[in-house]
C-alpha cells in the first residue's frame, strides 16, 4: 500500500511501541505514526489528526484499551481499532472487546499476523466507506430528482386540487426515503 497512512498508538512500553511500529510497517510502509502514553496524551492526539488505524494496548497505568476504543466509537466510528496487547489472552475479554466494536486484537508475542489483520480491516473499512458513499450519492440524485418533480408539478398549468394531491404525494416520497436539503447533508469524512 503506497499511500501514507496516519497510525495512532496507546502503547506505554517504548520498547513495545517500537516493535509494533516495525510490525505494522511490514502492512503499510509509508505510516506515520502518532504515540500516545496515556488519556490525555490519546484524547489530545486523536483530536489533533483523526487516524486512518489505531493500534492500542489493553492495560496501561491509569487508563485501559476498552475506554479508549469507547471513546473512538464514540466521536469517530469509522477509525479500525486494533488491540495489540500481551494481556488480552482471556476469551470472554477478546470476545467482549470485539463485540464493543474493536476491529480485531493481536498478542505482542504474534506480531507476525498484524501485517493481514491491518490489510483486512483497511480493506473491510474501505468498503464499508464506498457503501456508505454510494449511498450518499443515490440519496443526492433522488432528492435532485425530487427537487425538479416539484418545481415542474409548480409550474403545471392543472386544477389546484390536483396539483396539491402531486405536490403531497412528493411530500410523502421525501418522507418515505428520509431524504434532507442538499445543505443539510453532510460531507464525507473519509
């Protein structure tokens, strides 16, 4: 994968960090990536530059991998969540963990499977976004097409009852596909 892509770490072993950092450029070469060491070191870089991946480790003093994970899905869904951990070796936690919407966990002594975990979850995310884009642009086209049905049912030179049953049946159209203002939707993050 040629492009650049921003890795954000919760990892509190720079040690650890350094080997998962090597671990994870054996998937994607051109990463950067962004460590933090503790809450206010995560929360202050993920509001800094929002991460194509994050890469965290369960236990750290004072803070932990799951409250973390909550906190991203929280304000950024999207963002593939890895636990890269020597702890989460408990199955009911990695079951939990994952359930909670992590993307997929690593332990530090199989580093060796992070390089296919991060290309499946980029390549499960990246999917996810063009559904999601796709839709976005149905939606425009159908609300475009909405837009004209009612300004040509405006101009029709018919009975005003008529006209008005038209004009609420596009109401109801709208309605039915929860179709927005073109202004009221919003822009793609990704």
């Amino acid at each position: 994968m040629e492009k650049v892509y921003n890795i954000l770490m919760l990892e509190d072993s720079e040690s650890d960090a350094e080997l998962v950092k090597r671990a994870a450029k054996k998937a994607l070469p051109n990463a950067v990536f962004s460590i933090a060491t503790n809450k206010k070191e995560f929360i202050e870089r993920l509001n800094w530059q929002v991460p194509h991946i994050i890469l965290s480790d369960y236990h750290l003093p004072g803070y932990n991998g799951l409250d973390a994970m909550f906190h991203v899905r929280k304000t950024h869904q999207h963002i593939p969540f890895i636990f890269v951990t020597g702890t989460l070796n408990d199955e009911e936690k990695v079951a939990q963990a994952i359930l909670d919407g992590a993307s997929g966990y690593v332990l530090k002594d199989n580093l060796r499977s992070l390089k296919d975990l991060i290309y499946n979850v980029l390549e499960a995310e990246e999917a996810s976004f063009l559904a999601i884009e796709e839709g976005r642009k149905k939606m425009r086209r159908a609300n475009l097409r909405i837009q004209k049905l009612t300004a040509i049912l405006e101009d029709l030179n018919v009975e005003e009852d008529k006209k008005t049953i038209l004009l609420n049946l596009v109401e109801e159209l709208k309605n039915d596909i929860a179709i927005t203002p073109m202004a009221e939707q919003s822009a793609p993050t990704s």
